[in-house]
C-alpha cells in the first residue's frame, strides 16, 4: 500500500494561473490501446489530469472528498489530490502512474502514452512469471517449428538504464514501441493457461512439457520491406457501402488491426508502415463517415481514423497495388427489431453445467439472462427462439444448427467467464468469429452498451481466434448469420462474482444487451430503457 503519498504528489504538479492558461485536451495510451474519457482528458503543464468517475475504463477505482483523492491500482493505494473544473473531478494520471511503478511521456505535445516497467522475468520448466510494475494486457501464443509459448506484454517496455532480473532459458525483446515479448522454448508442443495475477503481473504454465535453451534468432532472409502507404481516397460510396483505396508498396497485406475504442471511433492500425514521399494526410468524407484522416499511429507506424454515422462492417484487403478500406451496411441491420428472428442461446445446460463456483453455475446464469433478453427482444416486436428454455443439454453444433434452420438474422450466445487462477482476471467480454466484419459490429454494439452498466472492465469485442487460433468458437463457426458470444463476467473472480449473483444486475446486462442489438438494426426507440 502506498500511503502517505499525497504530500508528495502534491509537489508533483503546480496549478498556477500561467499553466491554467496552457491547458489542452489529450489523448491518453494505456496498456497499448486509446482510451476516449467522456470528459476529456487534459494536459496542464507537464501533468496529464483525468476524470476520476471514469477511472474504471483503466481498470482503476476512485474516490474524491474534495480536493482529496484515493485510487487504487492493481491493489495498490495512492493517496493524491484532485482538482475540480466544470463540475468534474479531475486527477493527476502521471504521479499515480508514477507512485506504482510505472512510466509515461508525452510523446506529442496532445498524446501521453502510459507503459509499464518489467521488474523480472522467471521462466521454470512448466511456467513463465513476468513481473510488471504499470498498466499492461497481455497475449499468450502457442507456436510450433519449434515448439514455444510466447508471451506479449501490451504497453510495455525494457528500461535500457534498469534491466530486469532475469531466471531460466529464454528470448525477450522489444518488440515494437509498445510490446515486450517473452519466449520460451518447449521440448514438444503443450496448451499455455493463466494469465493476469490481482497485483497485475502475469502468470503462464503448461504441463506435459519443459523448458529447453532456445535456438538464437535469425531473422529472415526475405523479411518484407517496411510498407509504404500513400494518400487515402474515397473511390465508391453509396448508401450500402464506402469504399477507401490506400496505395501501397511493400510490406505484408494483412499487417494492419481493426479496432475501436471507448469513444466509438474506428482506427485502422497499420504499425509498421511509414508514409510515402509523395502522400498526403487529407481529410475523408463520405456518406457513412462523418470523418476520417490517415494520421501519425503513437506508438509508431500510421492509422486510419475515422468516424461513422451507424454501425458498419469493416473489411480491409488487398487488390493490386492499393489496400481497399471497405465500410458496409451489416447483414441484417436496419429496420428496427420488427420482423426480425434472433435465437438467444443459454450457453451449457443440463449435464454441461459450464463454469461452477460452489453452488452458483454457470447454466444458471446464463439461462436467467437469456430468458430476459428473450423477453426484452419480443417486446421490441422480434422473433425470439431460445435455444434452451429450462435446464436441457444442447449438443455444441445443434445451438447454430438451430440458427441457421429458422433463418434466423441474428444469433446471440451467452456465458459466464472463468480461468485457472481465482481472482486474477475480471471484466466483460463479446466474441465474434474470426474477422467477420457483420459479427464484428454486433459484437462492438453489445459490448459498448452493456459495459456501461455492469461496473467492470472492458475487454472489448474481440476475435474468437484470440482464444482458438484455427477455427474459433464452434457456436460462431458454424452460425450463417451475424453472430456473438457474450461473456458477462468471471464467477471466480470475488468482484464478479457478487454481481453475478445480483439478479438485477442479470436484468441490466440483459437490458444492455439488447438496446446493443437495437443500435444494431437501428431502432428508432434504442435506449429507451
């Protein structure tokens, strides 16, 4: 616990009137990602001053007693002070970040980026332990030829003035600008699990293998060129589909990632390119865009950013020598939710009882929440089959089955999370197969409603090949329909837990849920509950 620091803080920052003067709006990069503050984050000085009440998008918690703060990070308290403007609360992000450990610099006079520090690396023969001091996320892999786990850290980075202590047989590197990665060469091939500890660290074992010495790095001889991107055009747009031509050279095709962030806002991220001589960062207007730019990533490479007037399937591909950006109305949005048939999927069930804690099980949870969306989706005039109404085993492959016989428009599975360390992670998840970009959307939908009523972190919609590199989610594979799996949160994290077993915190998921699924198709009545 870090206590007594308030004093300290207070010297960190010096609010005069000259730097109220020099105030302006900011963007924050933590653990890798844009994080969007309904109320903007602010530069003052040198300083990076947030909104306390929107802390928990870091995964943080806050409390404010007038020009008092507390704010615990990753089980760490810091005691600073806040400062008030507009009738927010606002609190010093660089001196917290500072007070547990980890970094951060302005790498544009606008743009702080946040990044931890790793203390040490221990690798055994059945496991790797990082340990991180700041914000991170992280991605576990599994690869062969040869057998390795690897192990990215997002908003990391190695201090050349203080390396880490090291243990064991290993390759760490830089990665990029943002990532440290960590390899471990296995003697056969074996299924990584863990992940994040409650003090923020991360914890990696196997069984089955061991640890060898790892072969050195050697780089390949036909390593692809950097890419070089040049000006963005608009070159079809109708009301179905917009279309942005970037020429390119070099570089790898599918080295980019479609994301978006709490705001709203999509970036295309393509982290390795550079702009080319002759190229131009102009603005893009369209009819589904109400802005877009190529613009300077941080953290390295360009991003396309743009802004869009509904939810749209994004597809980036090659053709030729240009890389095609394409914006399309989704599959079966529009219209509202009349006319519409979605099947609601209870996930396990009868002799599945999925993820247990004690006497609470999952297929209860899951079935309790289906059943209001159920009801909820109906109101709104839907179609609503549920795959399970009771508590019945459902084979995996007959859930989409059932889907896909019906013709259904929409397909909605839901579960509750777990993992192999008790405590150690929390939050809501919404998966979508592969890159379907129509999944996607409802995906980004879903998620961006019910993290606002359920208090835990946001993972955000991701990619079912996160979890299954070939294949996916079975219920999503085989579903011809735009189609998610939503995780509400982990029955054996505490935190999760409790609000698991609140029914009227199923209900406001539930209700979340579906007016996620009304932005979707374009409810005109959309958040009227």
């Amino acid at each position: 616990m870090l206590k007594g620091i308030a004093l300290a803080l207070l010297l960190c920052v010096t609010v005069s009137a000259g730097a109220q003067e020099s105030r302006q709006l900011a963007t924050v990069i933590y653990a890798g990602q844009i994080v969007a503050f309904a109320s903007s984050a602010e530069r003052l000085g040198d300083e990076c001053f947030v909104p306390a009440a929107e802390l928990d998008r870091l995964g943080w918690n806050a409390s404010v007693r007038g020009s008092q703060a507390r704010v615990v990070v990753a089980g760490r308290t810091v005691d600073t002070f806040a400062r008030r403007r507009g009738g927010t609360d606002f609190v010093p992000l660089r001196a917290v970040v500072s007070a547990v450990g980890g970094r951060s610099e302005w790498t544009t006079e606008s743009v702080l980026t946040v990044y931890a520090t790793i203390r040490r690396i221990a690798v055994r023969e059945t496991g790797i332990e990082v340990d991180v001091r700041g914000p991170v996320s992280h991605r576990v892999l599994r690869m062969d030829s040869p057998p390795r786990i690897v192990v990215d850290v997002y908003g990391a980075r190695l201090d050349p003035g203080a390396a880490p202590e090291t243990s064991g047989e290993f390759r760490m590197s830089q990665f990029d600008a943002n990532t440290v990665r960590v390899v471990a060469q296995l003697n056969v091939l074996a299924e990584p699990q863990g992940g994040l500890t409650p003090e923020g660290s991360i914890r990696v074992f196997w069984s089955g293998a061991r640890t060898v010495k790892p072969d050195p790095y050697r780089p390949s001889p036909n390593a692809p060129t950097p890419m070089t991107l040049g000006t963005p055009e608009v070159v079809s747009d109708t009301d179905d589909e917009t279309i942005i031509q970037i020429p390119f050279q070099g570089g790898v095709p599918g080295t980019f990632s479609v994301l978006r962030d709490t705001a709203g806002v999509h970036w295309v991220n393509f982290p390795s390119a550079r702009l080319g001589p002759n190229a131009r960062l102009v603005d893009l207007t369209a009819r589904a865009i109400r802005s877009g730019r190529l613009m300077d990533r941080p953290g390295g490479g360009l991003a396309l950013r743009f802004e869009i007037e509904q939810p749209m399937g994004i597809h980036v591909g090659a053709r030729g020598p240009n890389l095609l950006v394409r914006i399309s109305r989704p599959k079966h949005s529009g219209g509202g939710l009349a006319g519409k048939i979605i099947v609601v999927d209870a996930g396990h069930g009868g002799t599945d009882p999925g993820a247990s804690w004690g006497t609470l099980l999952e297929k209860d949870i899951n079935l309790d929440i289906a059943r209001h969306v159920a009801r909820y989706l109906a109101e709104g005039g839907a179609t609503v089959l549920m795959t399970r109404e009771d508590d019945t085993f459902i084979a995996l492959n007959d859930r989409p089955a059932m889907a896909n016989a019906s013709g259904a428009h929409l397909f909605i599975s839901i579960h509750t999370n777990s993992n192999n360390i008790v405590n150690s992670t929390s939050g809501t998840f919404t998966y979508y197969h592969m890159q379907d970009p129509d999944s996607r959307a409802l995906a980004e939908c879903i998620q961006a409603e019910v993290v606002k009523v359920t208090g835990l972190p946001d993972h955000g919609a991701r990619s079912d090949s996160e979890v299954y590199k070939v294949g996916g989610f079975a219920v999503l594979r085989h579903s011809r329909m735009p189609a998610v799996l939503f995780e509400t949160a982990y029955i054996n994290h505490e935190r999760d837990r409790q609000k698991l077993m609140d029914p009227e915190f199923r209900r406001a998921v539930a209700e979340a849920i579906v007016r996620g699924i009304e932005v979707y198709v374009g409810n005109e009545n959309k958040g009227r509950r």
